[in-house]
C-alpha cells in the first residue's frame, strides 16, 4: 500500500483506462474521484480533532474495540470505505501476471488443490455475497489461507486477519459495464490481479 503511515488521498497507481476492458474508464474513475473520494472524506471528518488524527488508517481499524461510540460506526464505514479501496487499487495492474507464482502460489495449491479451483471458490463467495460488500484471500489466525466476505464496508484487517487479495463486490463496482452480470466481472478480475503486490502481502507476513 501507497500511504500506509499518513491519511490521504492518492491517485491511482496507473491511469482510469489502464484496465480496460476488463475494468473499463468510466467506472474507474467513478469509483476513484467519487466513491473512494467519499469515503475519505467523511473518515476525515469522523477523526477530526480526536487524538484517532495522528494515527494511520491500518492502525485505527485494527482495533475497532478502542474507537469512540459516537464515531465508531462511521469510522467503520468510511475508514473501511478508505482502507479497502487502497488495497483494492494496489492489487490491480494493467500488467498481470495473470497467476500467482512462488510462495503464494505454492500456499494456494496446497489450501484449495489448484489455482483454477482456488478461483471457482473465490467466485462462488462473491457470487453468493448478498447485497454490498467484499471478497477476500486472506491469512486467517491459523496462519492458512482463507476466502471470506465482509459485508459493507467492514475491513478483513478489522477482524485480525492479514489480507493478500480483495474483490469490491459493491455494485459501483462494477454495474457501468456490466450490470447485473456479477459473474462476468469477477471472471474478468482474474486478468487484472496484481500478483506481485499479492506475493510481497503474503511474503511480508510470515
Ligand atoms: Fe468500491
């Protein structure tokens, strides 16, 4: 991740068409000057003149049982909504490697039998996802390699697990391209994972 010590708002790592067209212009940069914007936004507004103001965004959610009641919801909300959203840009690329390789992919042969099957039971999650959220590969507490949903904007990092891939399953996500066709847009996901960002997540938390 770009900002992992300071609150702000970046831009992309590469430009709003780099993906296309499996993840087109428009919704990009919809998501990106918009929705992630929004987010941001009012996570600022939420820990504006709380001592939360000196702390990075990872450290606030890590430990959401210390947050204020009066803030915590929105803090979960937008603060989730800014923190995912970093971590989904940073595992995308134009330039993919399409698979994962060494460690990584050696841990998700060993987890799920096959990088294919990995990829059917991450699918069947995001397809089975109700409503908004978000799909994850993630370390659990065992140290082994799990596919989880988050609902709204509720963080993977919130729930103490180490997050290695992340698919927004929010229908703003994905809806100018491809509407109600959730299924194409995860099939289309896959050729935009930035692998290397996924190995070096999963190499730095050994
Ligand atoms: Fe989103």
């Amino acid at each position: 991740m770009s900002e992992n010590n300071i609150n702000q708002f970046a831009s992309l790592p590469y430009e709003y068409d780099a993906l296309e067209p499996f993840i087109d212009k428009e919704t990009m940069s919809v998501h990106h000057t918009k929705h992630h914007r929004a987010y941001y936004d009012k996570f600022i507004k939420a820990i504006e003149g709380t001592s939360l103001e000196n702390m990075s965004v990872i450290d606030i959610l890590k430990d959401l049982s210390v947050l204020p009641e009066d803030k915590k919801q929105a803090i979960i909300n937008n603060g989730g909504g800014y923190f995912n959203h970093n971590f989904f840009w940073d595992i995308l690329s134009p330039t993919s490697n399409k698979a994962p390789f060494e460690a990584l992919e050696k841990e998700i042969v060993t987890s799920f039998e096959s990088f294919e099957n990995f990829k059917e039971k991450f699918k069947e999650k995001a397809l089975t996802l109700f409503g908004s959220g978000w799909v994850w590969l993630v370390l659990n507490k065992e140290g082994k390699l799990e596919i989880i949903q988050t609902r709204n904007q509720d963080s993977a990092i919130s729930l103490g697990l180490k997050p290695i891939l992340a698919l927004d399953v929010w229908e703003h996500a994905y809806y100018l391209k491809y509407q109600n066709k959730r299924a194409e847009y995860v099939d289309a996901f896959w050729n935009v994972v930035n692998w290397k960002q996924a190995e070096f997540l999963f190499n730095s938390y050994k």
